[in-house]
C-alpha cells in the first residue's frame, strides 16, 4: 500500500491552467501536468529568491521533499519547453492553503 503525501502549503492559483507552443492546436501537444506544489517551489526558490530551507519552511514539508519538487518541476517545463509540448497546471488533493 502507498503511503499518503503529506499536505503542501501552497498559495492559491488562479492563473491560466494550460500553456502551450503558439499555432500548435492542444489537441496535437503532448500534456505534462505540473501539479502546484512544483509550480509553489519554483515560486518559491526561483521567482521569490528564498533558499530551499526556507521555501521549505513555507510550504511545511523537508528540504528533500522540496529538492524533488524543484527537480521534477524544472524538468517538466525545460521538456515542454525543449519539446514543445504543453504544460498544464494541476490542482492535487494534499495541497492545503497558506
């Protein structure tokens, strides 16, 4: 049996969910799902400067958990990026609010 994530603070999204290469129809893309805690801890680190310790702090969860995030993350937007494929940004059952 799995075990059960624990619960990611992460601050509310209200953006646009899908992003795509231009001129390229969604139905033609492959989707990657970057589920929002990835989106938090890029947020977090890269767009708000905070260390990973303190990133980690924030969203209530291990600096290794946080390392994985930033890791899958980031993988997944330079793959779309690189491929042209299109992300989509997904909501999960153990995100919590800030």
């Amino acid at each position: 049996m799995p075990f059960e994530k624990k619960h990611r603070c992460c601050r509310p999204f209200n953006g646009v969910r899908f992003f795509k290469p231009q001129g390229i129809p969604l139905r033609g893309l492959e989707i990657l799902r970057l589920e929002r805690d990835e989106l938090e801890a890029i947020h977090l680190c890269d767009y708000e400067g905070l260390n990973q310790a303190e990133a980690a702090k924030r969203m209530k969860i291990s600096t290794g958990t946080l390392q994985r995030l930033l890791y899958s993350g980031h993988k997944k937007i330079a793959d779309a990026l690189y491929e042209s494929k299109a992300l989509q940004i997904v909501d999960t059952d153990y995100i919590s609010p800030n």
